[in-house]
C-alpha cells in the first residue's frame, strides 16, 4: 500500500465541519472576492507574525512580484536570490525588467549564504552594469534563513530584503518572524504548504505602512490610495482610477475562509510537524549522508524533510517499490535552466548549490504521519545497500 507523500485528507477530516461550513457561509453571502473573510484573514496572518500589515493576493509568485513592483524595480536593477529553490523566487524579477543574481546556498541549511550574498554584490558593484537593489532570501523547506546577517548586509549596502516565507509560514528565528528583520514577507497558500488552502492564495506581511499601502493598490489595478486621494483632489469617483500599472491579484473568499479555519489548528500541526521531523532525524542519523540542521535558535514549519544520500536516485527506486513516495528538490538548479541563461553566474561560483542537487531527497511529512507509517519509513532507508 502506498503512503501519502503528504496527507491533505487527514487534515481535511480533522476539520471537515467547520470548513465546509465556512465554505456555505461564503457562498450563501455572494461576497466572492475580497469578502469580509478576507479582511479577517488578513489581520490574523498579521497578528501571527506580531506585524503592522497584511495584505492577500492570488499566489506565491504574484506575492514576490508585488513588494518589488512597489518599489519600482526595473531594468538595470540587480535582484539578488538563491538558485536553490522553486523558479517562481527569480522568474518573477525579469517580469520587472530587472535581473536576477544568483546567490550560493549554505550546506547546513540550503538559505543564502551571507558570504555569497557579499561576493555577488561586491561583483555587480564591479562591473558596474547593474544597481544593487533587492536581495529575496527563501526560508527553505520550512527554516527561516540568517535574516541578522543578511539584514546587516542590506543595511551597509542600502538594499530592500523580502523574505520569500512560501514555505516557511510560521517559522521564527530567536522567536521573531522572519518580518522583524525583512522589509516584507511573502507567502504562499499552495494546498502542499503548511498553511495551505484549497486552490491557490498568497499573502505578503510587513510593518512598512505605505508599502502595505501601495502593494494593496497593485494588487488591483493600481488603484487610488488613501494617500493618494488625500494628496489629490479627484474630480471623478477614484473608484475606477489607477494611477500605476498593477495586476489582478485577489484572494477570494473561499479561500480566505479555508484558510481562517486551517489556522486554528496551525500552532498544533507545528508541534506535529516538530515531533515527526525529530523522530525521523532520531531513525536516520548516521545512515544517510545528511539529515536536516536547523538554524542555531530557529523553528522550522518542516514543509518539508529533506535528507541527502550518496545514491539518491538508487534509493528513490528503491522506496518507490516500497509504495513510499518521495521528491527531488530541485534536481536542477535555476541558474543551470534555459530561462536563465542570460542571467547564468560565473562557472564555479555555486558549489554548494550544485552539490546539494545532486544528493537531497525529500521524504513524507505531514502532521499526521503515523509513527507506523514513518517506521516504514526509516526501515526501507537503513536496509537499502545501494
């Protein structure tokens, strides 16, 4: 019998009530898009994260996009990001015009390594053809990155710094969220994350009052502020002005909703997800070549467990004839892809990245995976001799 690679149903029972409830209440009160859930919703991703502001979109990627479009992040900018991790982080920065720049990962944890991050400025400062003006850091399968280090660099350097919180809703560092030190977080509500809801949804957190301001106008067609209106003296309803180019990038209702009642319960599948990835680490410290490290003083959400073997594409097979289901992240790195070849970094600058793509496998993990189901598990890695 094959095991879930993350189990969405277990979840779905737990709280089947109260969202389809919640569900009917949404759809009964025709208030689809930007409904008062929404509202809520944002309030409480703001009061998790002891931030200002919360501002919902329609996804992940739109969620990136909408800090750097704030701040008018164009051609001959520089927007400095891991190649280790999903494309949506640097496929959105040519969306602006702008140019991402690749940045080396740190083995213990795969986040930006501080070090890298200063090289590479230092060799856009150089060529002198690009502005230094962004740096994304990703909170990787679920641990925040070295947001004191990183911010000590973007302060020195005048550089704006979004946490890319996809998959790392809800982690702290030193018990802070990752916006005490970012200008802006950004989320994703994919169904496979941690926090996810049942289609797709995005959200951006921050303590910056007029980017919350100017993300929540670009998230519907540029749309007046209330800055706006009362720094000019419209002589038409501005319901239906945009004064800068945005997008359509609005969680509906629905979504919202879900997500109101799966958060109930998010403190509790942390714990979950805590004592799963501790009994998986206990099951296969010196049987693999790496189990995951977390940051000194960080709480990771653990989207993921990510191990490393030797022969990881032998022991993939292996599991899958078990029925235990697995996931490469990310078997090619986004520098080496044909998209960013015009953006490629020097040969031999990302070591730790390549090597990581060669070894790491991700295996179940969910709240709910019984301590049967991860024997299982444990058992059909330590008796693979491949």
């Amino acid at each position: 019998m094959s095991l879930p690679f993350i189990d969405l149903q277990a979840q779905r029972k737990r709280i089947e009530r109260e969202v389809n409830a919640a569900i009917l209440s949404v759809v009964e009160s025709g208030r689809y898009v930007l409904g008062p859930e929404v509202t809520e919703l944002e309030k409480q991703l703001a009061a998790w994260c002891g931030a200002k502001h919360s501002v919902s979109c329609a996804n992940g990627t739109d969620a990136i996009a909408l800090p750097l479009m704030a701040w008018e992040t164009g051609p001959g900018d520089a927007v400095f990001c891991p190649s280790f991790t999903f494309v949506a982080t640097a496929q959105v920065v040519p969306w602006t015009g702008a140019s991402p720049v690749f940045v080396d990962i740190l083995p213990e944890t795969y986040n930006m390594d501080p070090a890298s991050l200063e090289a590479a400025i230092a060799r856009v400062k150089a060529e002198g053809k690009l502005t230094p003006k962004v740096v994304i850091a990703v909170d990787l399968f679920g641990q925040p990155a070295n947001y004191p280090a990183i911010k000590a660099i973007c302060d020195r350097e005048g550089l704006k710094l979004i946490s890319d919180n996809a998959q790392g809703f809800g982690c702290t560092l030193n018990g802070k969220a990752t916006t005490d030190w970012a200008d802006i977080a950004t989320t994703s509500f994919f169904p496979a994350k941690p926090l996810g809801c049942y289609g797709d949804g995005g959200a951006v957190v921050t303590n910056d009052d007029r980017l919350a301001e100017l993300v929540e106008a670009l998230r519907v067609y540029g749309k007046v502020t209330p800055t706006d209106a009362a720094e000019r003296n419209f002589h038409h309803d501005p319901k239906y002005l945009s004064l800068r180019v945005g997008m359509n990038s609005r969680l509906d209702t629905i979504q919202a909703a879900i997500l109101l009642e799966k958060l109930k319960i998010f403190a509790d599948e942390i714990e979950l997800r805590q004592k799963v990835a501790a009994r998986y680490t206990e099951g296969l410290k010196g049987h693999v070549r790496r189990v995951p490290h977390i940051i000194e003083g960080g709480k990771s959400v653990w989207a993921q467990y990510v191990i490393e073997h030797e022969n990881r594409d032998g022991l993939q097979a292996h599991l899958g004839t078990q029925g235990i289901p697995t996931a490469v992240y990310y078997p090619v790195p986004i520098h080496m892809q044909d998209f960013a070849a015009d953006w490629a970094p020097p040969a031999g600058s990302m070591p730790v990245t390549e090597e990581a793509s060669r070894y790491v496998i991700a295996l179940p993990m969910h709240p709910y995976l019984s301590d049967e189901d991860q024997d299982r598990v444990i058992d059909a890695i330590r008796a693979f001799n491949g």
